[in-house]
C-alpha cells in the first residue's frame, strides 16, 4: 500500500468506492480516445494580426473541416463565408446586420452547419471534455444539438425546435458567435510556442493577451523574450535594448499604449542632446503606422541614436564585471579612436560612419552622463511600475522555460551550443562547467532566479546580468551566434563586419545521426522523435526546406514578421500534429482583405493511430488510474473509511 497520507488527501476528492472507480472508468475511456492536435508556432515578433488569423483559422484546418463536410453541398464562396464567420464571428454579423442580409432563414442554415463542423471538431473527445469547453449560457443546447439522433423522427423535430427557439428569443447571434469560439477552441488542443512573441511587429501585448486567454499553451523562451523578461528584472542594458529595437522598428503603441512605458524623457533627452544631429543612420523603420502614439521620424531617429549610445556604455561595463563572458572585444566604444573617426575590430581597423556623440568622454567612454544616469534612472522606474507588463512575464514565466520534451519531441527556440567536432560546447560559471541539458537546465534556473529572486539575494545580480548574455552571448542557446553586430550595423560601411557567425549546431542538425545524439541527451528515443525549433528564418524562395535531417529536425521560422518576407518569401510556417500525422501549414503575408489560409501538407505519417495513452498525458493519467485502484482496495479493506452521504 502507498503512502496513506497521499490515499487519505486523494480520498477527500474521492471520498467513496463509487467515486474513485467512476473516475477510473473516466480516465481509463479518456485513454482509448485519438491524440488531441497540437500546434506549433515560432518567431511571432508582435505580428498579432497575421497571428490571430492563423490561430482563429487553425492554420487552415477549420477551412478543411468546411470542405470535408460541405465541399459536395456548397460552392466554394459559401464556404469561404463560413470560414470567415468562423474566425470573425462578431465582425461578420456586424456587417451581415448592416447589409440587412441577417435574415432568419440565414440564421438557421448557419446554426445547421456550425453546429455539423462542431460536431466534426468534437468527435476525438470524450462528451464532458467538450462540455468544458462550451459556454455556460449556451452548453445545455449545444449539448443537445450535437448529439442528436437524426433517425428518430422525433428527436429531429425536437431539433429544429430548438433552433427556432434560439432565433425566436433574439439570441441567434450570440449562439452563432459561441459556437464560432468552440469550434476555435476545439480544433487546437494544445499550443506551443517556440520563441520570439516580442520585437519588430507593432503589438506583442496583444499577442500575450490572446496567448493567455487560450486553454493550453507553453512557450520556449526565444532571444526577443529573454530580452523583455531580463528588462522586467530591471537589466539596464535589456531595457536600453528592447527600447532602441522597438523604436527602430516605430513600434511605440506597444511601449506606450500596451505597456504604458513613458517615453516622454527619452524623448525631451534626445531633442536637447541631439538637436543639431539629423541622426540619419538611425531613421525608423517604418512597417507599421502607429494608431496611438505617433512618433516624428525625425524625433524618432534622435531617441533611437541616444537610446543606442547609452546602451553600448551599459553593455560596455557589464562585459567589463563579466570576464567569463570572454566578450571583451565586443566593448566597441573603446575601440574608437575619437580623433581620427575610426574603430578598430578584430585587429583591422575601419572609418566611422557617425563621430557625432556629444555625451561620450573619448578619456573614458563607458561613463554616463548625469543626464544619461537619471533617464536610465526614469526608464527604469517606468519597467518596474507597468502592471500588464509583470502580468505578461510572470505568465511568460508561469507557461514556459528555455527547452520542453513534449511527446517524444524536443521544443526548443535556437540550438544546444556545439563545437565544431560535434561535442556540445561547454560554459564555465563559479567554478561550474555546464553543457548540452545540463546547461540549458541551469540557464533555466538562473532565469528563474533573475525574476524571482528577492534583492540583496546572492546570485541575483549575476542572474539579472546573465539575461544580458542570454540576450547575444556567443554561447547563448537562445542567441546562437558568434557575436550580435549592432555596432557595426550602424557605424561601418564595410558589411564584412556585419556578418554573425552561427553556432556550429546548425550544420550539424542537419544530418541525422547528430539530431540523435540530441534527442539521447534528453532522454527522447531516437526512433518516432523530433526537434522542433525555430529562430532562423527558412528561406523558401531560395530552395530551402522547412524539414531536415531526415524528417528529425523541423525549423519553423518562415518569417511571420514582415522585416523577414522579403528574404524569405512566405510568412512562417505552423507544424500540426494531430493522431494521425504530422503538417506544415505554409503561410502567406497576412492580408486582411483576401483569403489567407495556409497551404497544409503532410509530412510524415505515423505507423499507427496515436491514442491519448500513448501520450505524456496518458501516461500521466494510468498515474492516476494506479492512485485511484489503491484507493479502492483501500477502501474495500478499510484502511480508509468511505464518506456516504
């Protein structure tokens, strides 16, 4: 017998033979059902509109279930209307009430069909499952009219009966818009996330908040979300960061309409110190037009140049506290010669494109101004007191880690640092040599430890600092380069310099028999497994292949942000995998006004049908199963007495 102290606090949910043996046969019923269908999403860089579209749409698989009902019964316009209803339920009524085509014919046809897609969405789950998902106001008739029996004749007139009562009672458009979410919610059954919500794209708060409205979900820290989390443990050069990328991409509704960060002291800094410079190496790239809080170009540029300085003198001394970063070649305002305009990097020496820094003292160029000090000071402050902000780390924190093993695959962002030869590099840190899980687990507990740590606590300087690294350091995980050239980006003309080095992992992950000694290191078997990560944009129009290392390796990143669609010539790629298969959805560029569904292929087949006990939720749930058969016997031997009421 078990631990009585564990039975007794399981009898408290179960407090009777009838009970407990109920639920096994729940459990146990639970298993024999099909794998629920997993998704799969990576590199979404505040594109929230192409996002929710994907998400609402599946990635076009609620567009296959329409035509797998429908396709015979109704034209393609038809479908595609139902679709579009389906997504946009609110939206679509809206318009069809102002055409005045909201007729009550209408409305029964539609609640007719949603309610048959429905019921396609809902056949691999269990009956209570389903009722869980449904809206409370509506779960009793929806209930009903999934599961009606269509040869009894009056179980059919009982149907329509209460279709008319739906539409008779003024409620149609509400039913219609709950069913429009189910089949949402029903078609996705977990979510993960493999990187990168923040950055580039105009709303990543929009992005989480849709994230954690969603049943399901996990996400694999990405560089971009490292950056934000390490801003939020109050890492300068990770606020100074996040700031100059959201302001060289105009993204400031996100800084100050989503997160309400105040910019009005960079701003007020930037006019002043800046007035005389037109900044032209840091104009904005404009992708997309702010709706809040326009910027002046202009202004924009001058905040960009002084927010980049300050963040080259942060870095500059952190790498200096930070020997073990062997990092020092990258402390580039050192390198300046300010009298000649040059900079020197890896021993050759180049002209400055911009010699233009009114706050840099050439005799010690890491120290900040007084004015630099207290607008680091302000900014600060502005991080640490946004609610939505903490709201949307801590559930960042809550819902992911740097790598997950998830149904025989491996999820991770960018790669598992390797050297050359094939061995996993090594990072030494207090004495301490990590690699391969071991270094990506102890980088999962010193993110941790940055965020929850209470102040003064030991280690929680060098975990805030270590967010930083986490950020471009060449043995990131999450990084994956030889170095981050944002430096020479902006001041040398020579793109030799701008050239980021990838981490060894990436030609090796293409063949197989690496992939393998990956999957081993986690503890995965080699046969059925897969790596899923994302981070590298795959270049489709250059004849590169999402699908590696025969069929182990899936790199998702197809460029959902639009700064990547024009190398790539898609927009990302979603991974479905479902009990019988695995897909890839193939995005095209979000457009509002046309079809966007993506193009589904299968690219691997399963040998036989994946049920829920073939999954790590089914092997959680036998867990259960064992619990609850040792609370029976000991009920039936009376080691725990049954609660009848």
């Amino acid at each position: 017998m078990r631990d009585l102290a564990y039975l007794r606090l399981l009898a408290k949910e179960y407090p009777s033979v009838k009970t407990a043996t109920s639920e096994i046969v729940n459990l146990t019923a639970i298993c024999s059902l099909p794998k629920g269908t997993e998704y799969f999403f990576s590199d979404l860089h505040g594109e929230y509109e192409a996002f929710i579209h994907l998400l609402r749409s599946s990635s076009g698989i609620i567009r296959e279930k329409i035509k797998e009902t429908f396709g015979h019964l109704i034209p393609e316009e038809e479908q595609l209307r139902l679709a579009n209803l389906i997504y946009y339920p609110e939206r679509n009524l809206a318009r069809m009430m102002k055409l005045g085509q909201y007729t009550e014919d209408w409305q029964k046809i539609t609640i007719y069909r949603l309610v048959q897609i429905c019921r396609e969405v809902s056949s691999k789950y269990t009956r209570s499952k389903v009722r869980k998902k449904m809206p409370v106001e509506f779960g009793y008739t929806i209930d009903e009219l999934l599961h009606v029996d269509y040869n009894d004749e009056n179980k059919k007139l009982y149907y329509n009966e209460i279709i008319h009562s739906v539409i008779d009672t003024g409620i149609a458009d509400k039913f219609i818009i709950s069913l429009c979410r189910l089949i949402q919610n029903l078609t996705i059954d977990n979510l993960h996330i493999i990187g990168d919500i923040f950055d580039r794209g105009p709303r990543a708060d929009i992005i989480m908040q849709e994230l954690m409205s969603f049943h399901d979900v996990d996400i694999q820290w990405g560089n971009h979300d490292i950056s934000w989390m390490g801003a939020a443990t109050g890492n300068l050069a990770c606020i100074c960061n996040v700031l100059r990328i959201a302001i060289s991409y105009n993204s400031f509704d996100v800084l100050e309409d989503g997160y309400g960060i105040n910019l009005r002291p960079l701003s007020m800094f930037a006019a002043k110190v800046y007035q005389d410079d037109p900044c032209e190496r840091f104009m904005p790239k404009i992708l997309d037009e702010n709706l809040y809080d326009a910027v002046d170009p202009g202004l924009a540029a001058k905040m960009h140049k002084a927010i980049a300085v300050i963040q080259f003198k942060v870095e500059g001394a952190m790498i200096l506290r930070h020997p073990e970063y062997e990092m020092d070649g990258r402390v580039l305002l050192k390198a300046v010669d300010y009298e000649k305009g040059t900079v020197t990097i890896d021993g050759k020496t180049y002209p400055m494109l911009d010699m233009h820094f009114p706050t840099i003292d050439p005799k010690n160029p890491l120290e900040l101004t007084k004015g630099e000090k207290e607008l680091l000071r302000t900014l600060s402050a502005s991080f640490r007191h946004s609610g939505l902000l903490h709201r949307h780390i801590k559930f960042i924190y809550s819902h992911g880690g740097i790598y997950k093993c998830y149904n025989s695959n491996l999820l991770y962002h960018g790669c598992i640092p390797m050297k050359k030869d094939g061995s996993f590099d090594t990072i030494t840190i207090d004495g301490e040599t990590y690699k391969g899980r071991a270094l990506m687990d102890y980088l999962d507990q010193q993110v941790q430890n940055a965020y929850f740590m209470p102040e003064g606590a030991p280690g929680k300087v060098q975990a805030v600092d270590l967010m930083w690294y986490l950020w471009c350091g060449a043995k990131s995980p999450v990084f994956g380069k030889d170095k981050m050239t944002t430096f020479e980006h902006y001041f040398v003309a020579d793109k030799a310099t701008h050239k980021e080095v990838m981490n060894p992992y990436y030609q090796l992950s293409v063949k197989e028999e690496y992939c393998n000694l990956i999957l081993e290191e986690f503890g995965l078997p080699v046969e059925g497994s897969h790596i899923i990560n994302g981070h590298v944009p795959v270049k489709l129009k250059d004849g590169e292949k999402p699908v590696k290392a025969g069929g182990k390796l899936f790199i998702i990143d197809g460029g959902l942000s639009k700064a990547y669609q024009s190398t790539t010539g898609i927009a990302g790629y979603t991974l479905i995998y479902n009990s019988h298969h695995l897909a890839l959805a193939e995005h095209m560029p979000f457009d509002p006004k046309k079809d966007s569904t993506p193009k589904v292929s299968v690219v691997e087949k399963v040998k036989s049908r994946v049920m829920v006990a073939d999954t790590d939720k089914g092997r959680e749930l036998k867990a259960q199963i064992a619990d609850l058969k040792e609370l029976v016997a000991a009920y039936r031997e009376g080691i725990i007495k049954e609660r009848i009421e």
